[in-house]
C-alpha cells in the first residue's frame, strides 16, 4: 500500500481555494471594476472543493479500516 501523500484531489481543491482566498485582496485593491467576479471565482473555487469527493488509499475513514493506524 501507499503512503498517503495528503495530495489528492480533494485536497488540492481545497489548497487552490485557500491560496485564491488569501490572493483575492491584492486584484481587489488594483482592479475594483471586476472585484465581483474574483470573488464569485473563489466562491467558485471553494463549491469545487466542497463537492468533490474525499478519494485515495485512505479516504474517507483514515483510522476506521486498520487498528494500527491511529493519531501520533
């Protein structure tokens, strides 16, 4: 088996709406014209990552499956 690398897509999702989330200010301040269609891509963004499913080796129940595996 794999290790669980933390890099599927769900994840990645929800890394690439943070990272919009965080650089959302700075198009804000420089173009207020379109301000309403940066946020409505973020909002976007993190729809994605909330619909996606949670999928890889380990998902959805990373303890439930294997005793060993349990929180360090």
């Amino acid at each position: 088996m794999g290790k669980d690398t933390g890099t599927d897509i769900k994840s990645l999702a929800i890394n690439l709406a943070s990272t919009l989330l965080f650089v959302l200010p700075f198009p804000a301040y420089f173009d207020t014209e379109n301000l309403k269609k940066y946020a409505a891509g973020v909002g976007a963004a993190f729809l994605v990552a909330y619909v996606l499913p949670p999928v890889g080796w380990r998902r959805p129940h990373p303890y439930s499956d294997d005793a060993t595996n349990v929180p360090s």
